[in-house]
C-alpha cells in the first residue's frame, strides 16, 4: 500500500493537515510526517503543507539540508505525486513577491503575487469559503460542480502557461486555485479545512496516477 | 464569489462547554468537541470557541479541546480567551486551531498582533475588538477584561490601527448589546467596516435571522457569528443560511 509524505518544516497547518490525510487515507499509518531528507526522496507521494509568509516557508524548507534536493529527486526525476497547499502550492513558482523577491521551486513558471480585486468591497485576506470553476482533473473528480473550498490568503500563484491552471476563483478577479503540470498539483484552498469536499480531493490525490 | 459565513461560539470553561447547544441527541452536552462535530454536520461555515477558564491552571484543557475538535470537524476553528503572547497563540494553532483571537493583549500591547502576524503570518490574527458606546452618543470606547475595564480607547481608530499592526480580521462584539438579542449594532458595524479592509465578523446581539441578514445588508459584516440562538434550539445553523439566502445575501449551502 502506498504511502504519503507529509514535509514537516514548521508549518502551522501540518497537524490538521496530518489529520485529514490520515481520513482520506483511511488508514493514519500510511500518513508519515517528516523533514527526512532520505525519507522524503524515496516517498511514493508527497504533501507540502504551508502557511505564512513566502520567503519565510521557501527559508525554512531550505535551511533543512538536502531536503529540496530530496524533493527534486522524488518529483521531478522520479515523478511521485505532489500536492502543495495554500503556500505549499506557491512554492511551486518561480518566484514570490511578498516583502521581497524571493525564488521558489520553479516546478511551474509563474509569480506569486498580492491579490488586487477590482474595487475594494473586496476585502483582503480573501477567506472564507468560495466556489471553483474547472476543468476535469482527477484531483477534482467526483466533486459537486462549482464546488466551494475554504480560502485564506491575501497573494495568489499566477502561472505563466495559463494550461497548469486546472480550476480558478473569483474575488474581484479570477486567481489559481488549483494548479498541476503531470505529477505536480497545488491548492491555494485549504483541503483539510474544507469538510467533505476537502477530504474527497484529498482522497483523489492519494489515488491520482500522472 | 465568496460566501458569507455564519460561525456558532461555544463559550468553554476548563474544558466543558458553558453556553452550549441544546441538541437532545447528544450524549454529553458539555462536551465541547461533539458540540462542535454537531455544527460541522449542521453546515456552519467556521467555528469559534471562546475559553473563559478564570484560572491559569485551567488553560490546558483549551488545548485538549482543539486537539480532539481538529481529529473530527475538518473546517476553520478559531479560539480566543485570555491569549497574551506568540508562544499562546503558538500552542493553539499547533494544537490544531486555524486561527487566534487577541483582545486585552492587543489592546495593551498593539505589537503582540505583528508578533503572530510575522510568525503564523496575518490570516490567524484575529483582533477582538469589545466596544461599548459612549455615554454621550458620540462613538464608542474599547473595553477589556472580558467588558470590564473601559479603556478610552476609540472602537474605530483601534481597529485601523490593529489591521495596521498585522490583524487579518476583526472579531466586533458590541458589549451593549451581547446577550439582549435585541439585533448587532449596525451603527457600530458600519463605522469598523467603512473603515478597515479586511474581514469583519459582526458579534453581540443576534436574537433571529433577521438580525443576522441586517449585520450582512446593512452592517456590511463579512460573517456573523452568534450563540444563543443557534443554543436555545430555535433557530439551526441550515436555517439560518437558508433564510439568508433567501434575502439574498451569498451563502455556502448543502
């Protein structure tokens, strides 16, 4: 039975998010949480969880030794299964523009970048529960249409290849809220906050095959 | 486009809910944890738990009751009541809670809030904000300690200043009207909403639905939160939503 990585690097949401994997899993043992570099390189899937600050998640994923390098191995050479959320799924970028400038993972083109709704009825941080227009993507398979997730966050991923947007939100203006490019996924919503419709993603993740 | 949320309150002292629902088909209504299971079932959009444990002994319970909320209810859980510091806050979230609210801290010390806000970042920062009209009609005044202690401190220019300091959101609970039922103060919303960017949940007041739909529709409040009426049973947490819905205000249903 396969099983899934969660990268413990400090991040506030990794106990719910521990928590709901092992739900969607059905089985907690198949949930590992660690900063393992050598655990990390040989996962079969891999969650990065983050809330916070860009450059503050991208420096304490980085000042674990070898821990980047781990996931490189994992996902781009080996092409287990990632999903990234909220700031776990902005890592994924080139770079992010919050304080400062600050180089992500680059795993999928882009820029993060602070949300500017059209006119200011719309309040930052985006948070509560919105609804996501789609694609078909197995990570969204047997989700209600428009399905809503809970958000947090006041900056969003914008991917240069509008194709690795697999679904968007609207808060005075369309943003990312579900990206992959083959193996590689992210969330801008919080799953393991999102009741059933959270969980059953989560499902779909451990179930997805690029 | 984002949904306005309706988030019940569990008032908690050492561990047991004080001012809870009154759902007959719970098998221990002061527990909080099947309190909170039952308003995840029921649809609320959030919830929020509020420890009113007097004693410092007593605030490990607070913990417990995260940690056991977090293995059940897979939605935001904010938690508020006597958080001084980061490492408070620190604990809480990593307990599992989404969110902290800071009232007397905050209001003693502005930079507790960008002390969360740096480390757990702006979006679990809740200030509580407890505002208390002045005698003279001419605003109103925060008060601390749990509405005890009139600090002379402007409700309006308070809450600029702690969205400022790093809070993400503003939890307003009018003190002249917490526990009347009598409706939020809508006065009051409209002078924090018009003057801060981020969310507002409105808080002190609700005794129907109608009262709910006001603090959206005319107090612009971007969640509502309430107790009594989802604890007495009158009115469910479904029922509400539906009812606001049907007034036209966006809301999450099924």
């Amino acid at each position: 039975m396969s099983s899934v990585v969660l990268i413990d690097y400090g991040s506030g949401n990794l106990p719910s998010a521990a928590k709901a994997l092992a739900v969607a899993a059905g089985d907690p043992a198949r949930v590992i949480v660690s900063d393992d570099p050598a655990v990390v390189a040989r996962a079969d899937r891999i969650v990065l969880p983050g809330v916070g600050a860009f450059a503050a998640c991208m420096g304490a994923l980085r000042e674990r030794d070898g821990l980047v390098e781990a996931m490189n191995e994992a996902v781009r050479s080996r092409g287990a299964p990632f999903l990234g959320i909220c700031v776990g799924m902005q890592l994924l970028a080139t770079r992010g523009l919050e304080f400062a400038v600050t180089q992500g993972l680059d795993w999928i083109g882009g820029e993060v970048r602070l949300l500017t709704p059209s006119d200011d009825s719309f309040k930052i941080p985006h948070m509560g529960w919105n609804a996501l227009s789609g694609s078909a993507h197995p990570l969204l398979a047997g989700l209600p249409d428009q399905p809503h997730m809970y958000f947090t966050h006041s900056y969003a991923f914008y991917p240069e290849d509008p194709s690795t947007v697999v679904a968007s939100t609207d808060h005075g203006g369309t943003f990312a809220a579900v990206v992959a490019r083959s193996n590689v996924a992210g969330v801008q919503f919080h799953p393991e906050k999102s009741q059933a419709n959270g969980l059953k993603l989560l499902t779909n993740f451990l179930e997805w095959k690029p | 486009m984002l949904k306005v949320r309706v988030i019940p309150c569990l008032d908690v002292k050492d561990g047991r809910v004080v001012k809870g629902i009154n759902f007959i088909d719970l098998r221990d209504a002061g527990d909080p944890v099947e309190q909170a299971a039952a308003y995840d079932a029921a649809g609320a959009d959030e919830l929020m738990f509020l420890d009113i444990t007097a004693s410092h002994e007593g605030r490990g319970a607070i913990l417990d009751v995260i940690a056991r909320t977090a293995e059940v209810c897979f939605m935001p859980v904010g938690v508020g009541g006597g958080v001084r510091s980061a490492e408070d806050a620190r604990k809480l979230l990593r307990a599992g809670a989404d969110k902290v609210s800071i009232n007397t801290a905050a209001v003693e010390n502005p930079d507790v809030l960008t002390a969360c806000a740096d480390a757990f970042g702006s979006q679990c920062v809740v200030a509580a904000v407890d505002a208390k009209a002045r005698a003279d009609g001419s605003g109103w005044n925060i008060w601390t300690y749990g509405g005890r202690r009139d600090t002379g401190i402007d409700a309006v220019n308070y809450a600029a200043l702690a969205v400022a300091k790093g809070a993400g959101e503003i939890l307003l609970t009018s003190m002249d009207r917490d526990g009347a039922r009598t409706g939020y103060d809508i006065g009051l919303l409209r002078a924090i909403t018009g003057a801060v960017g981020v969310p507002v949940i409105a808080s002190g007041g609700a005794g129907s639905t109608a009262d709910l739909i006001a603090g959206v529709r005319d107090g612009h409040a971007d969640a509502v939160l309430a107790a009594s009426i989802f604890h007495f049973g009158e009115i469910s947490v479904g029922e509400a939503k539906a009812a606001m819905s049907a007034a036209g205000i966006p809301m999450r249903l099924g």
